[in-house]
C-alpha cells in the first residue's frame, strides 16, 4: 500500500485509514493519538532510533546541559523548602531518552547539592527508547506507562516535572461557523484524507472554548481544544502529597492563543527542523504539536488543590537562576576557541528571545503555598548564595547527545499560518494528501 506520493504508508496512517473506513471520520484528537503514539506512530518510531529526536526538533535538554543543571539548582531549592524530605521524589513525565535526567544529576553531582543524597528519580513515558542516557546514574529508575507512573494516592513528596510534554497531547480542533461551534473530524474523500464539521463530539468542547473566549469567536476561526488536560491535571495532583508541578513548554495564556491574529489556529508539525500547518501529510513521520494554554492549566490545578507558584519565561526563569554566572565562569576554562564559542552559543540558544527563551514554565504547589523559587523571582538570593560558595564555578559542558549550534533552527512559538492554511491547502511536496 502506498500513498498518493508513492511512499510506503506507515502503520500509524493505515489504522487511521481502517479506522475511518470503520466509522467513516474520526474525531482529528483521535486522529493525532495514533498518529503519534500508536504502535507505528512517529514517538515510537523515533524513539527506536539512536539520535532521532534530533532528526526534526530539539528541546532545551538538547541545547545545552546547563538547562539541566540550573533546573538542579530550582530542585535543590524545593528541597529545602519541603524541609528536606528523605526520599525526596523527582518524576519526570515524558522523560525520553533520558537526557535531562542525566544533566540534572551530573548537574546536582558537580555542584555538591544537598537534595542528591535524599533523591528517587523516576522516568516516565510511554514507549522505550533504544538508548537510555539516565543508565548507570544512581537513584533512577525507569517506568514504561501512559498515566502516571506512581499509582498510589499521594505517594509523591517533591517535585513533578515535564518539559515539553503537554504540546504533544492530542487536540480536538474547532471552527466556528455562523456564530455556532463545530467539530473538525477527519474523514476520507477517495485516498485522500479530507476534513469534515459535524456537531461537537463532547459538550465539554464548546464550554473549554468559551471558557478561553469569553467574549466569543469570530465566524471562520479555527482552534484547539486539549481535553486530555483534565485527567492528567486531576492524576498528577492525585500522585502529589505535598510539594511542586513544573511545566515547561510553549504555549501561553487563553488570550494569547485565542487572539484574531491567530485565526487558523496553533496546530504546528515539524519534519526535519522545518515547520508546517499540514498534519495530513507524512503520517507518523512528522511531529504534531500545539500550544498549551497556560491560563487552562492553572485553572484546572486550582480546582484540585495546585495553586499557582509562578509563572514566566524560560528567559527569566534560567536567568533568575544564574545562568549569566555559567557563562562567564565559561571563558574561564581552558577550552579550544571553537569549544568555547559552540558552548557559549548553545548556553545563549536556551534564552533566545524569538526561540527557546519565549518557552513558558509554570509552577504550582500542594501544600506548599508560602513557597517563594528563586526561578520565578528576579530578587531570589538562596540560590545565588550556593553557587557564591564556589571559588571557580563549575561549567557543563556540550556532549555527543547535545545539538550544536550551527544545525540549530527554533521557529518562533506563534510563528503565523500562510493564507493558504486559511483555507485548507499546504502547496509542499506532499499536498496531494489533501
């Protein structure tokens, strides 16, 4: 079986294909589950290569291992507030491959930080990676899961982290049509795949719309709507007893993404670190994403018992943490010219305004509400006071797993659809998909 560009179908875009053929459309979040996460979707097919998540994106992790090493310096802080709990538990939901474990450890190691002695890091995903980079680090352990890893009510006495999780969870999409709210689902038309609207699937779509937009949506807008949240919200404040959920990801609040300028929606896929709108083509060969809504977030962890800590960029956040202090310390080292200007590009690349940097980081806490963190706060002084105890201040360095500058490319996190995404036609090698 191939597609209409002669390629050879993935397994993911045959039980798309066996799924609508079955129920003649499909809702386009059930449509991007399997797309991305069914046996043959595009994580586990990443995941199954040496090096494949560089192949079309990077995260922060990937950047630099400084980004790991200042968020030790935030866990370390947590610690302490908590009052140093033994165990004190880190779990880190959408871990991967592992790498952000792996620099948070070596991080807290080379910075002589107190909550090491006391930590369980625990990694969660889905599917397996063919290589773990956490192996051989001490007080990690590894869970293979599409909840929460730790099933037990308030079991959890630490901090719940994900970077870069929640844009991957699947979107039910909308488009309003005079003045009424309908569903986009996905059906076929001959071999290609076609989009339909139909009356909602779930009242719950049209009351998250207007809770995002109160005062109403123009005719012709088309938008997300990430119903996943709800359970995952209510399970990682189940899992917490007392302490911290940080997110980092993109996105912001309601009346960010909902604003007219962004009229066709957020829905974003990447291939080979180049951006598009079409999630029709390259059928568990591409990454699907959308912007997470922060202002949703905060309101569904208040309803069960996370109230708001902080929230701001990730520009502050690793800013208020010390970073300018690892650069500096950098020029320190005795490294080759072009070492020190790759570890100092890569170190800038994490808090690029138009990049990474205009990544967003919310903090919430159970049981904790006094707790001022230093990543959220530009007049923070626990944390400066560690790293001041440091006559040379140690620096990560970039590793083999690590992207070096030069292949480094971040689209802008609200870059803007094409006209021709208005109206349904992506005009790239693959459009006949649609």
């Amino acid at each position: 079986m191939v597609t209409p560009q002669s390629q050879p179908m993935t397994q993911a875009e045959i039980d798309i294909r066996e799924a609508i053929q079955r129920d003649g459309r499909v809702t386009f979040a059930r449509f991007m589950d399997l797309a991305l996460f069914s046996p043959g979707g595009y994580y586990p097919s990443v995941r199954a290569q040496p090096g494949g998540r560089l192949k079309d994106f990077f995260t922060s992790p990937a950047a630099h291992p400084l980004f790991g090493w200042l968020l030790a310096g935030q866990l370390d802080e947590i610690w302490t507030l908590l009052g140093k709990p033994q165990p004190f538990d880190v779990v880190e939901l959408g871990a991967g491959d592992g790498l952000l474990a792996r620099d948070v450890i070596q991080g807290a190691q080379q910075l002589k930080l107190g909550f090491l002695e006391a930590l369980r890091y625990t990694l969660a995903d889905r599917t397996v990676p063919k290589i773990k980079l956490e192996a051989g680090l001490p007080q990690t352990r590894r869970v293979v899961t599409d909840g929460m890893p730790l099933s037990n009510v308030g079991c959890v006495v630490g901090c719940v982290l994900s970077n870069e999780l929640l844009d991957a969870f699947p979107v039910h999409r909308f488009c309003m049509q005079g003045g009424k709210l309908l569903e986009v689902y996905v059906s076929l038309k001959g071999d290609r795949f076609t989009e339909v609207l139909g009356e909602p699937s779930t009242d719950a779509l049209g009351e998250r719309a207007q809770f995002a937009a109160p005062r109403g949506l123009p005719d012709g807008f088309r938008g997300e709507v990430c119903l996943a949240l709800d359970e995952w919200v209510r399970q990682v404040a189940g899992m917490l007893s007392r302490g911290v959920v940080l997110t980092v990801d993109y996105g912001g609040a309601s009346e960010e993404l909902y604003a007219p300028e962004h009229t066709t929606g957020m829905l974003r896929c990447y291939y080979r670190h180049t951006v598009s709108g079409n999630p029709y083509v390259r059928v568990g060969r591409q990454d699907i994403t959308t912007h997470v809504d922060f202002t949703v977030l905060t309101r569904l962890g208040a309803a069960t018992g996370l109230l708001q800590l902080g929230y701001t960029t990730q520009r502050a956040f690793l800013q208020n943490l010390g970073a300018d202090s690892f650069l500096q310390a950098l020029s320190s080292r005795q490294l080759q010219p072009h070492e020190l200007a790759l570890n100092q590009a890569a170190m800038k690349e994490l808090r690029k305004p138009e990049g990474l940097g205009r990544f967003r980081l919310l903090a919430q806490g159970k049981r904790v509400d006094d707790f001022l963190l230093t990543g959220f706060d530009p007049k923070g002084n626990a944390w400066r006071t560690v790293l001041k105890k440091f006559q040379v201040l140690p620096v990560p360095l970039l590793t083999p797993e690590h992207m070096t500058p030069p292949l480094v490319h971040i689209p802008s996190p609200f870059i803007e659809s094409s006209e021709h995404a208005l109206q349904g036609l992506w005009p790239d090698e693959d459009s006949s998909h649609t």
